[in-house]
C-alpha cells in the first residue's frame, strides 16, 4: 500500500506498523480532538507548503497529489530532515522552528488515505471545484471506501463556490464512518457519519511558506476543536464563518476586496508615477491615511518597496493572477444569483482576464501594476510601456 | 476694515491695534517661521473645523468665507471660548486641549486679509479649482493687492487638478511681497516674492474634527519650516510629496484608491450577507488578512460597526458622495492627459455618479454600501432594496 516511505533508513524503520495503532490515537483526555495520523490531498504550491508545516510540527502525514513528483519532493525533504541531512531546497524551512519532523508517507488515492486505520483527519487543498469533486466523489475518492471511511474529519481548504462547497458537505454528512476502524466519536458529533469543514485561507502562497495564512472555517462547529491546533500549525488566524459554504463565501468576498484593492493601488501607483509623484512618496502618502490596505503595506506591487512581496522578486511565488480571475469569476456568478450587484468585482475581473491575456497569467496578482504602468491608455502602447517599465526597474 | 470682533467683551478688547504689530510677529530666533496672525479663507465643513483647531492652538485667524454664517458661527463660538461661556454647540470642541484659544477676526475679502499688517500665512479651504481661482486671481482675491501682499506663504488645502495648483503657484510666485509690511525674508526663499506651498488633506470631516488630518504638501520645500507647526495643530502627520502640483497629484491618487477600496469592501460585504455571512464576521475576515484596509478598519460602511463612523450616524457628517465623484472626475481627467490607464478609477467615478443621482449625494461616500445593499441587480429594485436595507437596519 505504500508508495514510498519517507526514508529507509530514518527513524520510520524503527516503527512497527502497529505503533500508530488505536491505542496512541487519542492523546488528549476529550475526545474532542482528532489526533493519530493526518491525511493530506493536494501538494501544490500552496498545499506542499502547508504539508510542511503539519510535519514540522510533528504530526505523521498520508499524503497524495496526482503529481508524483510533489510527492517525492515532499518526502525527500521530510526524511532529509529526519536524518539531519537537509541541504537547501527551493522552498527551504530553516525558518521553521526546531524539533522533530513527522513522518510522512504516500498513498496511491484519497481513498487508501480514507481507509487508511489511524487517520483522524484529512486535509484537502486543490486546484478548485473540479479537483475538489474528483477527490472527494471520485471513484478513487475520499468518499468511494464501500465499509465507510476511517476519518471522523475532512478539512477542505480549497477555495470553492458556496454551492459546490454545500453539496460536498452534504455528501460527506451523507456518507459513513467505519466505526470498527475509526476513533472514538467527537463530542457533539454523530457517531455514524463523517462531517467536513470548510476552511479556505487568505495569505496566499507567501502565508503558506511563513505559516501565517489566515483560516476562514464553516460547517460544523463542534468539529472545530479537533482540527483547530492542526489550522494553527500552518496559519495564525482562525475565523469561524457559519454554515457550510459561508466560508467559501466569505472567501470570495475578501478576493474581490483584496483584488479590487491592489487594481486599484496599483493604478494610482502608475498614475502617481507618470504624474511625477515617486512610488515610495505615493505609498507614504496612502500608508499615512485612507488609501491605506494590506495592499499598500505588505504587498506593494511597485518592485523593491516590499522586500519580502512577490513585486520584488519578479512578481513570482505569490497568488498567480490566473487564481484571483478564476476566483473573481466564482464571485461574480455568486452575486448573479444572489442579485447582488458587484460593478467593482466585474470590473477587476475583466482587468485580471486582460492581465491573463498579456501573458502575465502565471505571475503574482501585482503584477497588474506591470500591466497598467507598462501599457498606455490604449492596447498597443503595451510594447513601449513594457519597455518603459523595464527601464525603470532593471 | 473689521467686520466683526471676536467679541466685544472678550479679552479682545485688551489689546490695542499695535499690540500685534511687527515687534511680535517674529517670535522665534530664526526667520524660518512666519508668526503672527494667520489668515484663513473658507470656513466651509472642513475650513471651519480646521481654523477651530489654529485657534485652539492660540493662534490669531483673519478669516474670510462667502457665507457669513459660517464665519459669525466661528466668531460666536471663538469669543464663547474665550469669555468661558461656551455650553454646547454642532461641533463642540470640548475634546480639544485646554489653554487660550487665539482671536479671530473676520476681514470682507481674501485681498484684505493679504494686505493686513502683521498677518503672515495665510490657509485656503475651498469647494475646488474654481473657488481657487477666484480666491486668489479675483478682483477681490488674495494677489490683488496692488502694492504687493503681506504674507510670504500662502498655503492652499484645496483639492485641486495638479495643472490648476502649477499655475497658481505660479501666479503667486510672479506676485510681489509688500517689504515695508511683510515680515522678515524666510530662509532659502526670495524676499521679493510670495509661494504657495499645495497643501490638500486626507481625512475628511472626521479628521479635520479631530485634528488628525494627513497633509500632502508641495511646493518651495525652504517655505516648509514656517507653516509645519500650524499644520501639525490641524494633523498629525505631514508628508512632503515635491514640486508645485505633486501634492495634489498624490491627493488624487489617494482618493482612487479609497473610493475604490470602499466601493469594493461596499459590495462584498453587502454580498456576503446575501450568502448569508453576517457583515460583523465578513468585516473580521477582511481585516484578518489580505482584505484589509482603512475602510475595513476604521471606516466601515455597514452601520453599527465602526461605531464613530458616519455609516453609524446615517452616514451624515463625512466625506460627501458628490465630493468623491468631483475628485474622480479630476483623477480620471489627470490620467487621460498622462495616458495612464485607470480602469479602476473610471468604474468608481461610474459607480459614485449612480449614487449621486439616487440622491445619496450629500452622504458620506460610505453610503455607496446602501446602494449596492439597497439595489438588487438591475436598477428598478432600488426600491425595494432600500425597504430591505432599512428593515435591516433600523
């Protein structure tokens, strides 16, 4: 059943498979908590950085991704750390703080995950609504196990419409637990049937390396002590948000505020410029009153005035502006269908769609601030703006 | 020349006429800082609040408005202040510091007060670019004058379009010190002729009430030292932004980026609460993370949860709609004549025009969220948006 072991040699050889059995399942008095093994679906750039901080903070991990090597990328650098041999690596965790490692292990499908004896919890973390559906009803999903599934937990953390995210709690409430395999109930909970959480995160890619993304979490909230010190190993902020999909929805509120407000800073940053007004004065003047945001303090998109934001790395590593119009998209058709009028978040979307369009899909959602600064008022000025742009930031 | 005293019976009347004469206009060692009386022309909403502040501080105002209600109003409560009869008034000023509030006299036109002896800066606060003009280009205005005007800074907090504030600073620097009245030359400055320095504020009523204004200055830097004190009694930070117009430049860029903001923060979380996400919980999400800004914190448009807002006070008392659609139009205009793309800024000023024209107008610009709360998605369910709103918040 094991694909690969996080390493022969390291202290996972010394644990025999009953180790991680029942008995040292529920470390805590309450069964309130799920503990024993966490399962882990979806090693992307955000769900790998994720992953490491579960392991980091010495939880034991059943990990599956479709791409292979993601997996092994996260295995190699689990036992390296495990045996001490840790080098570098492209997302290094030397900021990370000392101490044991989890093992982890990978697994063929989300459902070997699910039946897996000794998983407490599993954590989704993917692409969007399709990925989401194939992980959790696919025929190798987290549901498919015919005895029921061993996890009392699902935590999906994939941003999703609220209606998608509401069918798939309704799916895994509909579902069973294997009460032979599985832990004790949770308080609060039923006996017999699983529950999910959402828990979509704001922070991006930058918050996942740091651990410091912020959960937005719904569904049922007596499920939220089991996974809470696991949310907190990876973020700093929990925000319990209501019913299944109200977290969804709460997340795709705050992308059509966060988008709206770095289209919006980034553009006056442009305007500023051509105006004779200089980047770091321009955000001074916003820092110092009301254009202030996240945006204009932690995330400028002018390079090198955020050290530490994508804009001064090349616009790479951060929340690719492909995401923020898939995420805008699902906000609007949200509003649609709510009659709720959006003109900014249209407007922002179709910026984004032309951003895409540009070629700048797969860099960081500053990088607006290269499409409005490097173009003119019209289309084809965008080649001597690029030029113009490039010349200003070498 | 007087039109009216602060008070007949005020301590006023203790000071003969040359007792402000030239011997005390200089109070500080160096002549880097024009003391003496300060002239102050527009006592509008944000004018009166402002001059209430340099009075408080123990300065002397000349001040001069169009609507002599607005200046006997400051009068009335500058002379209550003084004789200690003050009881209550629209804009009390009892959290204001303790100590002797300055006199205040009120002069027929802006030329008046320029030529009156011992006066040695003089604030202008106007509606716009027009009501610039006319204070200081008229036949009545502060560079009319013929034998040259008395104060050596002449500081405009109007907002203006950069190319307006060019050319005034411009026309005052062609303009003439009267020598044989005027105090002694400021440092780094020429004797012979007067500057502006562009002064305009962010913060609007709530800051220009609490003294906490951020003021965006251009102009003739070495002009800096000589106002700094008195702008620092009306806010309390003071960004230098450049040459003539960078100020207003920035200003405009300010105001894109908070209409935009509160637009966006308006709408997600008028949507949220249609998706069923309370605007208290969607306001903790936003400010948990990346959605974060002034508005979210300090400003927030759903009633009742930023309790000294004026969304909490039936969004009376603030930033005005009419106003925010003024600044865009100049912002949108500056970006047209530099081929700046503004895609954000043009939906906004779009956005803002519709709630002008539904009559929200004279409202704090925050009432943008009762438009969007208040209308479904198509225009004719205005209406019974706004009987929806109302139910919600009574």
């Amino acid at each position: 059943m094991l694909l690969r072991a996080a390493a022969a040699a390291s202290p996972l050889a010394a644990l025999a498979p009953g180790t991680l059995g029942y008995g040292l399942r529920y470390a805590t008095t309450a069964a309130s908590t799920c503990s024993g093994k966490v399962g882990f679906v979806g090693l992307g750039a955000m769900g790998l950085r994720m992953a490491k901080h579960l392991l980091a903070a010495g939880h034991n991990l059943l990990v599956y991704d479709s791409n292979h090597l993601a997996v092994e990328s996260l295995l190699e650098e689990a036992a390296a750390v495990r045996t001490g041999s840790e080098t570098s690596s492209s997302c290094s965790f030397s900021h990370l703080p000392g101490g044991r490692w989890g093992i982890a292990e990978a697994l063929r499908s989300p459902a070997e995950i699910a039946e897996t004896p000794g998983v407490g919890v599993v954590f989704t973390m993917l692409s969007g609504p399709d990925a989401a559906r194939r992980v959790y009803l696919g025929s190798k999903g987290l549901l498919a196990p015919q005895g029921g599934i061993v996890p009392r937990v699902l935590v999906d953390c994939t941003t999703l419409d609220p209606p998608t995210a509401r069918e798939l709690a309704g799916r895994v409430r509909a579902a069973a637990v294997n009460v032979d395999k599985a832990g004790a109930p949770l308080q609060g909970l039923p006996a017999q049937s699983p529950t999910l959480l959402d828990a979509p995160v704001t922070g991006g890619i930058v918050g996942a390396d740091a651990g410091t993304l912020s959960f937005l979490v719904g569904g049922d909230e007596a499920a939220l002590p089991a996974v809470e010190h696991l949310l907190r190993a990876m973020g700093t902020s929990v925000t319990w948000c209501g019913d299944p999909g109200d977290a969804q929805a709460a997340r795709l509120c705050n992308t059509m505020v966060q988008a709206a407000t770095m289209a919006a800073t980034a553009e006056a940053l442009a305007l500023a410029r051509r105006l004779g007004v200089d980047p770091r004065v321009m955000t001074k003047v916003l820092n110092s009153g009301s254009g202030r945001s996240w945006v204009s303090q932690e995330y400028n998109p002018v390079p090198g005035i955020t050290p530490q934001a994508p804009s001064s790395r090349g616009y790479r590593g951060g929340l690719r502006c492909t995401q923020v119009a898939d995420h805008l998209k699902m906000a609007v058709t949200a509003a649609e269908k709510s009659y709720s009028p959006v003109p900014m978040a249209r407007q922002v979307m179709q910026l984004y769609g032309q951003v895409c369009e540009e070629g700048l899909g797969d860099l960081d959602f500053a990088s607006v601030y290269r499409y409005v600064y490097g173009s003119g008022a019209a289309h084809h000025e965008w080649a001597s703006g690029e030029a113009l742009f490039n010349a200003q930031h070498p």
